[in-house]
C-alpha cells in the first residue's frame, strides 16, 4: 500500500508503524502471536480460491473475476483471506521463535477473565 503515492501519504499520516507497535503490544499481552506478512505480499493480486495471480489490477477495481477459476472476488475480502492464509502458513512453518512453545489461542480462562468474576 505505501509503494501507491496516493495512499502512502495518508497511511504515513496515520502512523502505521505506531499502530503495528501497538497492535503487536496488545496481542502478546492476550497471549497471542503477531505476525507481519512481508509488505510486498500480493494479498490483493492472487486469487484467494486458485492462488493464480493477475497481472494489473488498478485501484479502481474493486471487484475482480479470477481468469483461472471464475471465482468473483471482493478486492479488499480476497485480501484479507489471503493475508490470514499467509499469516497462517508463517505459523505452520515456524518461521517465529515466538511461535515455538506458545499457545496460538488462549484459553477460555484468559480470554474472558475480566468478566469471569
Ligand atoms: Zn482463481
């Protein structure tokens, strides 16, 4: 996203490396893992169903047909499915020492301790 000189101005604005600071801070606190997939991931350009990868896809489209698979795609749904896929096979991998030892979700306990009395 920040490679687009529109959006880079407004992402740098909102101080995207603060937020990621303080994601990160928060999900650990949880016992969870944070992941960053590389931010050159082509989470937008790759069919999420097929993983067959498009060539130009403008910002303007939002809304795309694979030409592998026929499958319709929301741009910023098919995204997202793909960043979670990744994120996910980063994990299985065990590309993060954080991730050897760990828990991925907490239990019952820790997530609603605050209201559990
Ligand atoms: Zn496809």
């Amino acid at each position: 996203m920040v490679r687009n000189s529109k959006l880079a101005k407004s992402i740098s604005d909102a101080g995207w490396g603060q937020f990621c600071t303080m994601l990160k801070y928060k999900v650990e606190l949880e016992g969870k893992i944070y992941i960053e997939v590389d931010r050159f991931f082509p989470s937008s350009k790759t069919c999420s169903n097929c993983l067959h990868p498009v060539d130009n896809l403008s910002l303007d489209i939002r809304s795309w047909q694979c030409p592998k698979c026929q499958t319709r795609h929301d741009r910023d749904i098919n995204a997202a499915m793909n960043i979670r896929d990744e994120g996910l096979r980063i994990l299985a991998g065990g590309h993060l020492a954080t991730a050897s030892g760990q828990r991925v979700r907490p239990s019952k306990g820790t997530a609603f301790r605050g209201n559990a009395g």
